[in-house]
C-alpha cells in the first residue's frame, strides 16, 4: 500500500473515531437533557396533586422561589402562570397521582393472582404483565370461590420480612382499583416460604 494510500486510511479512520466519539455525546448530553426534563415536568406534576387549589398554588410558587425548576424557561413559565392565578387558584387544574409497582424490595418475591368472580378475571392478564416487569414471578392464578375468602379485595403474606413488601403491593392495587380499603394481612401457612405473596381481587 502506497503513503497516499494509507494516509488516506488513517484520515478515514479518524474521521469514523470522531463520528463515533461525537454520536456518543450527543446522546449522551440528549439522554442528560430528558432526565432534566422529566426531573422538571414531575416537579410541576407534583405541585398540582393537591386536593386544594391554594395549596396547588403554594405549591407552584414554592418551586420557583426556591429555584428547584433547573430549567429557566419553564421556571419563568411557572412563575407567570402561578401569578396569572393567584387571584383565583381554583383555576388550577388538579392532578391526580398515579401509582406503579417498583422494583420488589424483598428477594425471590413470588405472586399468586385470585379472585372470586369470573368478571374480575381479566385482570388476571393485567396485573401479570405489570408485576413481571418490575421484577416479580407470577406463579399462576386462578379464580376461587370458597367460605376463606373475604368478599373484599387484599393482599396476603405468610412471613413477617414480606410485610413491608406485601403493604408497598396492597398501596398500589388499591390506588389502581380505587377502592376505600385494601389491607394486608398476614395469614398462618406453613407450606408458603418466604417471598411468597397472593393478590386477591376479591368475590
């Protein structure tokens, strides 16, 4: 191969590295830029959870006072609309919160779905396909209707270190099932190890 030839390698060569390089910062400041901005949308996001239109208000205005909006054009927006409002906070919108299963807490958690009612059996599918993608083993479920069974929904756990686990589990199903009550409870079983958790959705 010829100087010309492998000069015009090398160069070709480094040209690929930098593009390389460069794609790779790019995406890594574009990756930096969207966790800033979901660290700010769910900032806003959380101000407006209030039930009370002046603590949504307070709220609004805590954000941009204390400059906790690392974004300057959404603090300045903030700061308008909170100012926009003050007169009347009742015509800022209410958001309600939304609830997901995280990643479990406890080791080889493992679920069990049940019910007592035919109707409630599509949930079966839903909540399978939520639990496993945070982590859980869903290990079956059936639908049961015996005299052992509450008519309302809970969770149960069979060991004292799966109580917190099975609480954090309950607080979510009955966010999503909006539902007034939704215990967990332990229940006496010496044939369920440690880890192992049901879902019961109720008759």
């Amino acid at each position: 191969m010829g100087s010309d030839a492998v000069r015009t390698a090398i160069i070709g060569g480094l040209f690929a590295l930098f593009g390389a390089l460069g794609g790779a910062a790019v995406t890594g400041w574009s990756q930096v830029e969207l966790a800033r901005q979901k660290f700010n949308s769910d900032l806003v996001l959380k101000a407006l959870e209030s039930g009370s239109p002046e603590q949504r208000l307070e709220s609004l205005k805590l954000l941009t006072e204390t400059r906790l909006l690392k974004d300057k054009d959404i603090q300045e927006g903030v700061k308008a609309y909170a100012a926009a409002r003050a007169s009347n906070p009742a015509t800022i919108p209410q958001v309600l919160p939304t609830a997901s299963f995280t990643a479990p807490v406890i080791s080889n958690p493992r679920i069990y779905l049940l019910a007592g009612n035919k109707l409630k059996e599509p949930l079966f599918a839903t909540y399978k396909a939520q639990l496993e993608s945070t982590g859980y083993r869903v290990l079956g479920t059936k639908l049961l209707n015996d005299r052992g069974r509450p008519s309302t929904e809970e969770v149960r756990y069979f060991h004292g270190e799966d109580r917190v686990q099975a609480e954090k589990i309950a607080e979510v199903v009955q966010f999503k099932l909006n539902v007034p009550n939704l215990p967990a409870k332990r229940y006496q079983d010496d044939s369920a190890k440690p880890g192992y958790i049901e879902i019961w959705f109720g008759k």
